[in-house]
C-alpha cells in the first residue's frame, strides 16, 4: 500500500478535544482540523485545553496520577508555536488514552508501536541525540538530549511532524519549517528533516493503518 | 547577568538553542519541570488545589464537594465520578456533536 492512500477512518478526534472560547481557540482549531484531515480514532474521552500564562513549560499534557484519566492540555499563550505544541500534546494525549490500556503510555511497550520504535532509532536526529547524551560535558545538555529521547516524547514528536506534513496545514508547515531549520544548525534535533523523517512517517502511516485510524 | 541567564545564553550561542528551548533545558537540568507530560499527584499543594478544583467541576463532571475530597487526597471521591461517566458514555467522541450540545 502506498503512503499516498492514506486518509481518515473512524471518528474525528475533534470531537473530543474542547477547545477554550476564543480567539487564541480559533488559531487552535486549524491544528484539530488537521488532524481531522489525517485520522480518526476509536473511543476517546473529551479533554479540555485551557490556557495557562503562569505554565512554565510552552505546553503540557496531565493526567491525574493513579488513575490515569485525563486532565487537560495546557499552553501558555504567546509561545512561537502554538498549533504545532497543541498536535504534539495531543500525540501524548492519544498516546496515554487511545491505544492500548488507557492510563498508561502504549508507545513505550505496545506492539502497535513496535515497528515505529525500531524505525525511530535509525534516524540521523537521534543518533544525533544520543551522541551529546554519550559524549557532551555540558550537563544542561546532556539532561536535554536524555529528555529528547525518550520514547514518549520522541512519539509525540513524530506524531506532530506527522499530522503536519500529512494535512500540509499551511501555518503549522510554518512551525515546523521553522523548529526544523533550529534543528538543522543544532546538535540537539527536535524534529526531523525531511529525507530523515521519510521512513518514520511511513512507520507511523502504517501503525494508524493497523489500528483502523486511517484507509 | 545572572547565573542561570549565563547558561541560557551558553545553550543557544554554543549547541543552538532557541530561548524558549534553552530556558527549558536550564529548568529541566535543574529539576524545576520533568517535561511536558506531568502526573498530578495527590493532595494537590494549597495555591493548586482551588484552581484544580474548579476544573474537575467544570471539566470533568465532579460535583463541589467530590472536587475539594479529591484534591485533599480522597481517592475514593473519584469512583461515583467514574461511575456516572460510564454510565454517560464517556467515548463522547462517539456521538453525533449536535447530540453532545444538547446534553
């Protein structure tokens, strides 16, 4: 099957993600309707997105610790990127509800995920990742690379330059382009270059294929 | 300059960070954030515990007094939550949105 026969099966996500009123959720929406344009889902429990400015981070997914429901997506407003951290959190949020055992993180041990897992690890960007791991002596950077390469955060990576490059949504192709050309100059790749990220995005073609999320 | 500015900026001049991404690594080297998934772990710390109250009732169906149990450690505050949300069907995503705005 071919990358180009992709397309949304199964129910918008959209549907259960709740966007805050507004015009910060208007420019939020363009990121849902993108991901509307690359997949759907199976049963998904709403999450709201709220707005935090005291958020230290750009955005953050919770969860509420043992039970393992959902709490919100968090961004802070007046961040570089917001569309593309919204998708990415949404990988998380996917990730921790939507596949496998709700409440727990199915890209780390899911077999779903298997053939994603081992696709990522051939990328140039991580290997870039983990030679600073390996070899930096600045702390701060070696603590970042280890947090890059995480599974979770390596998936909700790849999710984001994913959906992004999938529904080629003209404002989050703007984001990306943009924390590509960071990653480029960078030892410490966020995302992925175009060439790099090829087998990965077929990974993650053929994994929403599997579970019924696209044709 | 402080300390921490001098190793934001080393992180951009020197690997290429951007500022927002350079101030994160500072936070995340110096234990202030573990990234950008976090478990909400209970009870909640006083100054979160109102916000994250109001949220519960808000978002996800608490009532009042199940909210302010839950954020003071109540576990057991959560099962008549669970309880009503299956019975709701929580997969909301399931049904028709117009459905959902009447409900």
């Amino acid at each position: 099957m071919s990358l180009s026969e992709g397309g949304p099966l199964g129910i918008p996500i959209s549907r259960a993600i709740l966007l805050p009123p507004g015009t910060f959720g208007e420019v939020l929406r363009l990121a849902l309707e993108a991901i509307d344009q690359v997949h759907g889902d199976g049963t998904l429990t709403e999450i709201y997105i709220d707005i935090d400015p005291m958020l230290d981070e750009e955005s953050m997914y919770h969860w509420i610790k043992p039970v393992g429901i959902p709490w919100n997506i968090a961004l802070r407003p007046g961040t570089h990127h917001p569309r593309l951290n919204l998708v990415h959190e949404v990988g998380h949020f996917l990730d921790h509800q939507a596949i496998g055992m709700p409440g727990t993180f199915a890209s780390a041990n899911h077999a779903a995920f298997e053939r994603w897992r081992e696709t990522v690890q051939t990328t140039d960007a991580v290997a870039r990742l983990r030679a600073v791991a390996a070899q930096s002596r600045n702390r701060r950077a070696i603590d970042y690379a280890d947090y890059l390469l995480g599974v979770e955060e390596m998936w909700a990576r790849s999710y984001a330059q994913f959906v992004t490059i999938r529904s080629g949504q003209s404002e989050l192709m703007v984001e990306l382009r943009e924390k590509q050309r960071r990653s480029s100059r960078s030892s410490l790749p966020v995302q992925w270059d175009e060439t790099d990220f090829l087998p990965v995005e077929e990974s993650v073609a053929i994994l929403f294929r599997d579970i019924g999320w696209m044709r | 300059m402080t300390d921490r500015e001098r190793r934001v900026t080393r992180l951009i001049e020197d690997l290429g960070f951007d500022e927002q991404e350079a101030r994160f690594a500072v936070a995340l080297a110096n234990g202030e954030t573990t990234g950008c998934v976090r478990a909400i772990s209970l009870p909640l710390p006083e100054n979160e515990a109102s916000r994250q109250a109001t949220l519960l009732v808000e978002h996800l169906g608490f009532t009042p007094d199940e909210a302010a149990r839950f954020v003071a450690g109540d576990r057991t505050a959560i099962e008549a939550v669970a309880a009503r949300r299956v019975a709701a069907d929580v997969g909301a995503n399931r049904r028709d949105p117009i459905e959902r705005i009447g409900t």
